[in-house]
C-alpha cells in the first residue's frame, strides 16, 4: 500500500530535534516534510498552507520554545475551522509533564516525550493514520 | 650596602664603648694597688720615725742612768743603764733594716749609729772609771763636756734624720693623693666616653631595627603583590584555555566526521594534519589548564578507595598499542605484598603514570619499557611504594637531567624538533607527585636510557570500609536481583552471605547452562559469572546470552565475571566475551560492593552506544547518525559558551533555556552523562545558581570533551 500523501510540519528550535524528527517520519516513509525553527516561523507557515489550500495534516511541535510556544501553535490550529482535521502532536520533555493538562483541554491529540524513542513513535504515527513500517 | 655599612658602624661604636668600660676598670684596679702600695710606704716612714724617737729615748734613758749613778754611786742604776744599752743595740738593727733602701737616709743612719756608738762609749768609759774607784777621774771625764757634746751631736744627727723621713712621708702622701686624683678623673673620663658610645651604638642599633622593619614590611607587601599576579596569571590562562578548548573540540569533531565522509588521498593527508594539529593544541591546552589548576591551589587531590592493578594495567593497555608500534615491549610487574584496594586520587595517579609512560615511548625506538611496583615498606596503614619507569631509549645528558621538571622547558631545545610535546608533562607529573606528598627522582645516560623512580606513599584501602558517595559499606544497600552462576560451594556461600549483606535478592545456580535458563524466564539486575565452570564456562555462557537470537529477556544485563587473578588472560577473554567487569578472587566484599553498585545504579554511560545503533538504524545508509553528530558537533560549543555567558552575566532564564535545548541534543547522541549534567544546570533555582552553575558549567565542558574522545573512539571502531 502507497503511504498516504501528507503535509506534515515539524516545529523545533532545536537544529538536532528537527533532524531527528524527520528522520524518523523519513524511515516511515512519511513525504511533504516541513521544518519550522520556531513558533513564529509557525504559525506563518501554517497560515501560508491553508492559503495554498493544503494546510498541514500533521503538525509535531515543540512544547517549551523561545517565542511563541507549542500552545500558542496548537490554540492557532485549534481556532482555525478550516484546520478540523490537522492532527497535533506534542514533543515535550519530561519537565513539563504538568503543563499536559493544558495541552489536553485543547484537544491535542497525542504526546511524544523526548529523547524521541523511535518506536515510540512510530506507534504514533500509525495510530494516528501516517506512515508504515 | 647601606646597611652593611651601618652593622659595621654599630659594632664599632658598641665596641668602643666596652673597651673604655674595660679600660676604666683596669685603671681603678691599678690605682687602687697604687695607693695601698703608697701608703705602705707612708706606714714605713712613720714606723721609722717611731723607731727613731724611741731610740732617742733609750739613749736619753741610758745617759740618765749613768749620771744617777755618778751622782749616788748606788747600783740601782746600773741596771737601766744595762737594759738600754742592749736595746739600743737592738733599735739601731732595726732602724738600719727599715731604711735599706734609702740612700742619703742609710749615709745620715750611719752618721747617727756612730755618733750613739761614741757617745755609749763614753758612758761606758766614765762608768768603768765610777766602778773601779776612780769617781774623781770619771767626774773630771764628764765635767770636761765630751759626753754633752756627744748627745747634742746624737740630737742633731738625729733631728736631722727625723726631719728627712717626715719630708719622705709629706712626699711620699701628696704624690699618693695626685695620683689618686688623677685616677679617678681618667675613669670618671672614660666611663663618660664609654656611656657616650654605647648610647650612640644604641641609637644606631635602633635605627636599624626600624630600617630592617620597613624593609621587611616592604618585601612582604611586595611578595603579596607577585603572588596576587601569579594568581591572576593562573586565572588568566584557566580561562583562556577553556575558551580555547571549546571552539578546538568543534574543529577535532569536525575533522573526525569529516574524515568519515569521501575523501581523496590527498585531502584525507590534509585532514590527518589538521588533526594531528588540533589534537596537540588540545593536549597542550589540558596540560596549561592542569599546571594552572596546582599553580593556583585550585587542584584539589580526590582519597577515594581505588583498585591499583586494574588502573596499571588500564594504564598500560591505553599505550601498549602505542609501544607495540615502534616494537618496543612493556614489562609490567606488581609485587604480590601491594594490596589491591589503596585510598588516593586514582585519576591523577594515572595521569602520572601516563605521562611518564607516553615519555618512555616516546624517547625509545628498541627495548622494554619497564612498570615496577615494590613495596618499600607499610607503615600505619599506610604503604610506601616505589614505583620505577624505565625505558633503554636515546637517554639524556646531566646537564639537561637539572632542567627536566621545569615548566615549559625541555631537555633539549632539539628534542621538541624531534620529537614534539611541550615541555609541561613532567612538570606537571613532579607537581602532582610532591602534592600526593612523594618525590620524584631521575637517572638517565646518554644512549643508554632514562629511568624515573617514584617515592610515593597511599593509604591502604580498608576492606570494611568502601566509600561510595561517602556511605560506608554498612549503609551500603543494593536493591537487586542478582544470579549467581557458581559451581564451587564454598564460593556459593561466600556470595550468598554477602549479598545478603547488601541486601539483594538473589538465586544460585551451579552452572552456565542453568543460568542462561534462568535468565529466560527470570527478571535480573546482574549476573555473577564465575569463569570456570563446567559444562559452559563463564565464557561461553556469556556469548549464548549475548548472542542476537539469545532467548534471555534482557540480553544486555550487566555480567560481572568472577575470576583467579592468577590466570593469564582470564580477564580479557571474559571481557572480550562481553561481560562488563571482573571480580578477583579470593572475593573481597569491598570489591563485589563496588563493582556490583557500580553497574546496578546503572551509572550513566558516557557515551549511550544504544542510542547511536538506533539512530543508525533509522536509515539504511547511516547518513542520519552522522548528520546528526555533525550538528551536534557544530552546535555544542556554541551552546556550552552560551551557558558559560548566561550565567556569567547571571541571566538564569537564558542559561535555562539554553539547557533544556541542550539537554535535548544530548540525549539524541547518546552523551548520557552530558545530559544528565546540563539537566541539574537547567533545574537549578534559588541559591544553588549562584553556588553551582559555574561548577555544572565546567563539568559538563570536561564531560563534553570526554564524550567527544569516546565518541571517536567509537567512530574508529
């Protein structure tokens, strides 16, 4: 089975995070990977996307970043009516397990602790509709 | 100069006042005898004229006598008249005797004696005519006036006598008081002279105690001043040298990564030097930073118990590949009465075997390096060894052995041409030797070889008495489950009554096949593997669990190989088998505490080689790993000086972010220890920022460049 066609943006300050990131959606054979190195840079692209008219299905953010945060990212998604269907994905470490309950309420639909183990998520992934093994 | 002059001016003047002092004395002793001897004279004269006087009377006695006898014709008289004609007699002996010595006295004596001898005469001559009965006749005789005149003339001669001994006295006195007085005015003089001098000699001596002072004061503030500068200079170039080392790991990092990619030969070359090159600026900048450290008081030596043989052979085996290279052999021996476990710094005693090791080699094209250990003697638990470095290379000639444990200096300005290096290795090595409190000595010969001997002394380690994190073995409590594969009974025994000592759970069994079922079905935290066993050996064993289709539930557990010593080669085939570390028989309970905490606390692995499979594993031709250590590279460093500035500059938000970034970063290459630094950086609040963020910063840039070896040693792999 052909792995679906997605837009998937990756939202990092972190140089290495960003890389590892794609490279695991690489190895799941995920394509239209877009990187983004922080909130701002964001919330731009997201906004350019849905212009474009194919906004972002998966959006792997970042909790803890300099200048807008990961919430701030996943609320914009969250407002947005035409971004229903964009599925959010927070990367956050293990320091900010508290601020998970905010992340809930808005509808996140999952968590990946870093140090990113693969498997974990590729599990993910899957569950959430991308890529294969 | 000035002040040489001024010693000699106070001895001079202290001298002077002395010698008046002495020479007062003298001359009051000497007048004093003197004037006793003046006034024994005056006695004489006196004595003289008492002699005379009484001599005048016995004659004026004796003339009496005779006239009342010429007058009465009674013999009553006669008798006195005897009496002082014998005294008489007498009187002119003495009175000769007393004047001896004076001339112009003794002529008048003798003028007087025979004037008295005339005039007794005459006496006598009357008399004898009185007594025969010719008073008429001796009458006549006296009435003629011989006798009178013969008194009168005894009286004058006598007078005059008298008259010249009292001149002798008068003369005799005022020249005994001249003198007196003169005495005395010289000693009053020179007692005058001699307080004159010694109050100058003191005033001289007080102003240069008050110079010396000052000048004291002034060396001590100038000494303060150089040590102030030589402080700042240590400072300086502890500084300097991190600052150096952070961008220069970047440059031996990329280098390494570089050199993996696909080169032509002859950039390959290049590259080759431009790491060769940054390695010894590396190694040169770590050299500065350690002589800077004992420099400035900031090296503090660790006392932590340690294992002596497996840090020597440790030592040995990091340049025996090294020595192998240039076909030289290394010979290492270990008395057997140098107890394993000593208390000491056990890193900085490899530092100084290294040094002195990477020397032998690298003065040394053919021969045997030699490592001895003795014992010279155990002494309050305390063991004194001699520890010997000797190598049969190009040695040195004496003139240049003196300058050897100076900093920056090398024995030959030739040998850094040669053979490169710069000059602090044994500085630094005698530096660390005298502060473990022993010495370091040196005999070499030209040609011949170089041969260092190390007086040092350690503390021998107490078997009861591990300190790990300073928790005595007694506290020590290891929660684990731990198998044992063991085949002897007794050993059987030994390790179940200490693990349960250290409170593990533990199961027991004879052989390595039981104990590869029991991992299957099992949940352990350790195995004891004893090497020798029947069936499957700990060897074997050990592979069967290690092996990929291995049936075990945790294929990596931590093994720890039980072993004879005595065996050659025992250690390293079990630990090329797999097993992480070794146990020396006869077990010591120090020895299993320690190495079993120290792979059941799952001390965080420097370099996570999991971490990097996995990242290999993400993509079929590796290039993800390398991107990503070649971004790590790239960006550590800078985030490393980030830190450094953050909390220099005290901007704790700034510095916490930047390690949560970093923290992450980490983490995806594996640097576990790095990791777990810069997360204690980012979770520091309160007073501890202030406390310990510089202390974090630099351990997590040790550890970064710690990580950094590794990593290569990784990448040759």
């Amino acid at each position: 089975m052909e792995p679906p066609k997605s837009q998937i943006l990756i939202v990092d300050d972190n140089p290495m995070d960003r890389l590892l990131l794609q490279g695991m959606c690489k190895k799941l054979k995920l394509k239209g990977i877009q990187e983004a190195e922080d909130g701002n840079v964001a919330l731009a692209k997201i906004d350019r996307a849905l212009e474009m008219g194919h906004p972002f299905d998966l959006v792997l953010v970042d909790w803890n970043m300099p200048s807008a945060s990961g919430l701030r990212v996943l609320q914009h998604i969250r407002q947005h009516p035409r971004m229903k269907t964009t599925k959010v994905v927070l990367v956050t470490g293990h320091s900010d397990q508290e601020k998970v309950e905010e992340a809930l309420a808005l509808q996140v639909d999952d968590f990946i602790v870093k140090p990113v183990d693969f498997e974990v998520f590729s599990a993910k992934l899957v569950k959430l509709g991308f890529g294969t093994f | 100069m000035i002040q040489m002059i001024s010693k000699r001016r106070i001895t001079v003047f202290a001298s002077l006042g002395l010698f008046s002092i002495l020479g007062a004395l003298i001359l009051s002793v000497w007048s004093g005898h003197r004037y006793s001897q003046t006034s024994e004279w005056r006695n004489h004269s006196e004595e003289v004229l008492t002699q005379l006087t009484e001599l005048r009377v016995l004659m004026e006695q004796a003339e009496t006598a005779q006239r009342g006898y010429m007058l009465t014709k009674q013999e009553d008289f006669l008798g006195p008249y005897t009496e002082s004609k014998a005294q008489i007699e007498t009187a002119l002996k003495r009175i000769r005797a007393s004047i001896s010595d004076n001339l112009s006295q003794t002529q008048r004596f003798e003028l007087l004696t025979s004037s008295v001898l005339r005039k007794m005469e005459n006496l006598e001559k009357t008399l004898v005519l009185a007594k025969s009965g010719q008073h008429q006749a001796a009458l006549q005789a006296i009435q003629r006036g011989e006798g009178k005149r013969l008194m009168d003339q005894v009286r004058s001669q006598f007078y005059e006598l008298q008259a010249a001994e009292s001149a002798l006295l008068r003369e005799r006195t005022l020249k005994a008081q001249q003198e007196f007085e003169r005495a005395s005015t010289t000693v009053m003089l020179s007692l005058f002279a001699a307080f004159v001098l010694l109050l100058v000699a003191t005033l001289l001596l007080r102003n240069e105690v008050r110079s010396r002072t000052e000048t004291a004061r002034n060396l001590a503030k100038a000494e303060a001043k150089a040590q102030e500068a030589s402080e700042l200079k240590s400072r300086f170039l502890a500084n300097m040298s991190h600052e150096i080392r952070t961008p220069l790991n970047g440059i031996i990092g990329m280098t390494r990564i570089l050199s993996d990619g696909s080169l032509t030969e002859e950039q390959r070359e290049q590259l080759q030097i431009v790491r060769d090159s940054s390695n010894t600026l590396l190694s040169l900048i770590n050299q500065l930073l350690d002589l800077s450290k004992i420099e400035s008081g900031k090296l503090e030596l660790e006392r932590i118990h340690y294992q002596l043989r497996s840090l020597v052979q440790g030592s040995v085996s990091i340049v025996q590949g090294q020595a192998q290279e240039k076909g030289l052999s290394v010979d290492l021996a270990i008395a057997e009465d140098i107890p394993d476990l000593l208390v000491g710094d056990p890193l900085r005693l490899r530092q100084i075997l290294m040094n002195l090791l990477n020397n032998a080699i690298k003065f040394s094209s053919r021969g045997t390096i030699r490592l001895h250990f003795h014992v010279q003697k155990v002494q309050d638990s305390r063991i004194h060894l001699q520890i010997e470095v000797s190598d049969q290379g190009i040695g040195m000639a004496p003139e240049t052995l003196s300058k050897l444990f100076q900093s920056f200096t090398q024995a030959d300005e030739t040998i850094s041409r040669r053979f490169g290096g710069t000059g602090l290795g044994l500085a630094i090595t005698k530096q660390l030797v005298e502060m473990m409190g022993g010495t370091i000595s040196v005999e070499s010969e030209l040609g011949k070889g170089t041969s260092f001997r190390l007086q040092l002394s350690q503390e021998i380690g107490q078997e009861t008495e591990v300190s790990l994190d300073s928790s005595g073995p007694e506290q020590l409590r290891l929660s684990a489950r731990v198998l044992v594969a063991e085949d002897n009974l007794t050993n059987q025994k030994v390790f179940a009554a200490m693990l349960k000592k250290l409170g593990c759970e533990f199961t027991i069994v004879g052989d390595g096949e039981a104990a590869y079922e029991k991992l299957q079905h099992g949940d352990f935290d350790l195995v004891l593997m004893d090497a020798q066993m029947p069936g499957w050996d700990g060897e074997k064993t050990t592979r069967e669990i290690r092996a990929e289709g291995s049936k075990v539930r945790h294929r990596q557990i931590p093994i720890l190989a039980v072993t004879a010593s005595a065996i050659k080669g025992d250690i390293e085939r079990c630990l090329n088998a797999g097993m992480n570390d070794f146990i020396s028989k006869p077990i010591s309970f120090a020895d299993l505490a320690l190495k079993m905490s120290k792979w059941i606390h799952n001390e965080t692995p420097r370099l996570d080689l999991m971490a990097l499979e996995k990242l290999k594993d993400l993509d079929d031709d590796g290039l993800l790993l390398r991107e990503m250590l070649t971004v790590f590279c790239k960006l550590s460093p800078g985030s490393l000086l980030k830190l450094r500035q953050a909390v220099q500059a005290q901007e704790w938000e700034e510095m916490r972010r930047e390690a949560h970034s970093f923290k992450s970063s980490c983490a995806n290459v594996g640097a576990g220890r790095l990791r777990d630094l810069v997360q204690r950086i980012e979770a520091l609040h309160g007073d501890e920022l202030k406390d310990q963020a510089e202390n974090l910063i630099e351990a997590a840039e040790n550890e970064y460049r710690d990580f950094m070896k590794e990593l290569f040693r990784y990448g040759a792999a």
